[in-house]
C-alpha cells in the first residue's frame, strides 16, 4: 500500500481524499473545508491517501498522535475495493496502541464494521462515549471506543483529555 500524506488539500489526490471522505462520513461526523484545512497544520494529524502498488486510489485514513496512543479518526475503503483486506493493511501502518470510535451495532452493516475491527485485534471499551459533532447544528453522536490493546479506565481518561484538547478544536 502506498501512502501520501496530505498537508493541503489541493491537488488530484486531496480531490480523491476529499470526495470518498464526504461520501463515506455523514456532516456530524466530519469537519468541514475551513476546518480540516487547520487541522491539516497541526503536526499531530496525519491525513493519507492510500493507494494501491499501481498507485490507484483505494482510500483513505486519518489519524491524531496523541502521546503514545493514535486516535484513528477516519478510514474509509472505496466502495468497489472494499472486501480485499486494504482496511487491514492501513490499520497496519500504525505501529503504536490506538483507538477509534464505530457507530453502536444496530444493524448488519454495523455489525460487520465490529467485526471487522474485532478481526484487526481491537477491543470493544466499556466506557461511555460522545463523540461532539463536528459541524455546527449536526447532533453530537454517541459512539463506542475500541482499542488496541484494550486501554484502561485511566488510559481512555487520558484520550478523552487529549480528543478535546487535539481532533475536537477543529471544529465549526
């Protein structure tokens, strides 16, 4: 897999980035152009493009360093390339403990998105999560937290501390 990390958003591969990005989010879950375009400064956030060995796009992934934990905060697969393991080998890019956040399961297509994170070794927290909309008049949306290894109570604490202060800033 070949990764292109984005720093603005010109450009044939931020266009690709940004078209799958809208179209797999909903607007409580993602920042808008203003937004995103601030936290593409900040040095912590890492915003890629992923690729294919011919260079195809085939996805993206987004993530925050925060201390020695990485907050995945969105990974998307194309539609037409998903089902061929790309998902797993962008969650393999990253090397130190993580966690992200996935809708609770109502349905077979949450369902499968557990799964699939389960199947990559992450663990589903017991701790109650709202993620803060990322659009203003979107709904906050409760989520849950999985991570990799399982975090404890004091860990996820200290995530909740630095999601705040880091990824949540970059808001309208």
């Amino acid at each position: 897999m070949l990764t292109t990390r984005l720093t603005c958003m010109q450009g044939t591969a931020a266009r690709e980035w940004w078209q799958l990005y809208e179209g797999a989010f909903p607007a409580c879950e993602r920042r808008g152009t203003a937004q995103h375009a601030a936290a593409l400064a900040d040095p912590a956030f890492h915003c890629l493009h992923l690729a294919d060995a011919h260079g195809g796009f085939c996805g993206l992934l987004s993530y925050w360093c925060l201390g020695a934990l990485c907050y995945v905060e969105h990974l998307a697969i194309v539609p037409e390339r998903r089902g061929q393991g790309l998902g797993r080998q962008a969650l393999a890019l990253l090397s130190r403990p993580l966690i992200l956040e996935i809708e609770p399961v109502v349905d077979a297509a949450t369902a499968r998105r557990l799964a699939f994170y389960e199947s990559c070794g992450l663990v589903r927290l017991p701790q109650h999560h709202v993620q803060l909309a990322y659009q203003a008049g979107q709904p906050d949306v409760p989520l849950w937290l999985l991570s990799r290894p399982a975090l404890d109570a004091a860990a996820v604490a200290c995530f909740e501390e630095a999601y705040m202060a880091g990824p949540m800033r970059y808001r309208a």
